[in-house]
C-alpha cells in the first residue's frame, strides 16, 4: 500500500461573509492572493508565517516525500523544509532549503526585534538518520542553523518572541518552552509552564494537539489549544516564571484553532484549520474581545484552505491588512490545492510584536 509521509501527530487531523465594523464596505473585505507556493509531486504544508519590520514575509513550507511500506523502511521519506520570503510587491524568494528526510517538518516562524528569523521544526522518523525537535535561525547565507535543541519527544509549535525571549509551544506536552538565545544551541531542560489545559485530548478522534498558536498582551502569554477549542492566558510575574492560568474562552467552533495575533485593540484574532459547514477546501477565521467574547468573521468561504496564522502587516501601508497564510494541509493526501498567502484589509492594526 503507497501513502504520503506525515508528521505522526498531524496525520490524525480530520479560514462567505465578514462581520464588517460600522460604517466599512463590503468590499473593503475582499481578499487577495498575495502569493502561491508549489505543493511539488505529493503535496505540502506551509505551516507558519511572520513578518519583519519592513513589511517582508517569511513562511514556512514542507514538500511532503513519497513511500512505499511495502519496501524497505530505510527508503520512506524525503521531506525537504523551504524558508521563502514574500515581500510587499508580492515577489517571492526562496531563501533557505533543509533537507528534513526522512520526515521532519518545519512549522512555526518568528522574526525577532533585529529582524532575524527562526522556524520549528519538528523531528520524525525511527529509521536514521532520525531528526532532532529544535527551533533553527536562517543565516544571512541561506543556512538554518540548530538554535534550540528540545527533548525526545517534544513537539514544537509556534515560535514568538516576548521580552528578548522566545517562547515555543510544544503541543503533544501540553507545554510552553521558553529561552534566551544566546551563542550555541540552548538545550532547556524544562517548560517554562506546562498543565493540563494546554495538554491534547486522547480522544482518538481528536487531532492529537493541544498548544498550538501563542500571542502576547501585555505580561500575559495567551496560548490556543487545538483539541478543545480554548484559549488560555498565563501570566507571566515580575521575576519571569510563570503564574495561575485562566480560559479566557472555549467554544466548539474553535476546534482546530491554530495561529492566533493580537490587533491594536486588544482583540484576538484566531484561524481554525476547519471552518463548520463540512466543505472544501475548509477554514475559519474568528475574533475574541477583550471580555472573551467570541465572533465569527468567516466561515468556509471557499479561498481558505486549512489556514494555519494570521499576520497583521508591519508598514504603514499594510498596517490595516491580516495576512493568511493558508496551509493546505489535504494536499498531501492529493486533493490538487497549493499552499498560498491571502491579503484581507480588515480596517484596523496589528499589536506591535515584540
């Protein structure tokens, strides 16, 4: 039997109208396609996206390898992880190349105060040479250096900096990471917070990922949690470590939440792999207030197609506008789509980062 490597915790996996403010045009809502990737011979997954200071797009991409179980195990896999920036004309570049075989996968991307970049990339396979788990910095030469190395087992997520710090969710340990880069590879030993309420449902039918997307407001960490539709705040104390945790809002239609940002107001913005209406290509897009009280923006709209994270822009010009960059996760299993990044003016700024 031939079938598609995928990352083991991905591979259980099962963003129309806004709601536009007073006074905006219908029009005013209309996405645009800002940029299309190749899904290569056997699909792909563009799994994360940030943006630096000058407007500049980086995202994540794995080309998914093709096997056959039926030969010799040695030979499964050939993921190749690809770091490509999109700046604001809408050109792309592809800016790194990592060889993940035999099936890692890149996910997660931050950009830091100096405009540096570092992707996730999640380790996978038992038949060497196996893949560490580590958060990687893309070099001014195009290489991807080791910068963080986790523990066996570890699942990381999404990346973002805070306070000169980044914090890495990791979603099979229900758990937030947390280092201070410095020369070398760090190896933190443990989470800075890790519970219960980040940690995956063992529900089989559930996706099998519990953190996912993390954002911050103020000294206050705001983590999603895939399986359960929720979103968690944990603040951070005065001397770093982290305090009680508190759902700041669950609801079904949030199953599947992935990416999540702050905009100027305070709100939060959240991408949901799979929208409500059963169709496909699938996706939703929802905003919380800063009460925890849930809208929904969109809903399989037919241009989302398992949207992973939403990015407010960083120039004066794209100040207003959310990009998204749609992961196109079922293209692994042949369903003829392409991961790509949509452009949606949605009136209002993003929280500045950092």
């Amino acid at each position: 039997m031939k079938r598609l490597v995928i990352t083991l915790a991905l591979s259980s996996v099962l963003l129309v109208a806004l709601a536009a403010p007073a006074g905006a045009s219908a029009a005013v809502w209309q996405p645009s396609t800002v940029a299309t990737m190749t899904a290569g011979d056997y699909g792909a997954f563009a799994a994360g996206m940030a943006a630096d200071s000058h407007g500049n797009l980086f995202g994540s991409l794995t080309t998914w390898g093709f096997f056959d179980e039926t030969v010799d195990p040695s030979l499964w896999g050939s993921n190749i992880g690809q770091i490509w920036k999109v700046m604001p004309n809408g050109h792309k570049r592809l800016v790194a190349t990592k060889d993940l075989t035999p099936n890692g996968t890149l996910l997660g991307v931050a950009v830091d105060a100096d405009d540096q970049v570092y992707v996730a990339l999640v380790g996978g396979g038992t038949t060497p040479p196996a893949i560490d788990s580590a958060v990687l910095k893309l070099g001014h030469d195009g290489k991807l250096t080791e910068v963080v190395k986790l523990p066996d087992g570890a699942f990381p997520n999404s990346l973002a900096f805070h306070d000169g710090r980044l914090y890495i969710t990791d979603s099979i340990s229900g758990a937030v990471w947390r280092v201070r880069l410095a020369h070398g590879t760090s190896t933190p030993a443990t989470p800075w917070f890790q519970d219960t309420l980040l940690a995956p449902s063992d529900d089989p039918t559930a996706m099998g990922l519990g953190a996912n997307g993390i954002a911050f407001r103020g000294n206050r960490a705001y983590v999603s949690v895939s399986d359960y539709g929720r979103i968690v705040s944990v603040p951070i104390r005065a001397d770093g470590s982290a305090g009680a945790p508190r759902v700041f809002c669950e609801q079904l239609e949030l199953v599947t939440a992935d990416g999540i940002a702050f905009d100027a107001r305070g709100r939060l913005w959240v991408a949901t792999n799979s929208g409500t209406t059963g169709v496909s290509p699938s996706g939703a897009l929802y905003r919380i207030s800063t009460s925890g009280a849930l809208t929904q923006l969109i809903d399989d709209p037919g241009w989302l197609n398992y949207p992973c994270m939403p990015v407010f822009g960083t120039t004066k010009k794209a100040a207003d506008t959310l990009y998204i960059v749609n992961g196109a996760y079922w293209s692994g299993f042949g369903d003829g789509t392409a991961p790509d990044i949509q452009a949606l003016p949605v009136g209002v700024a993003g929280l500045p980062l950092n």
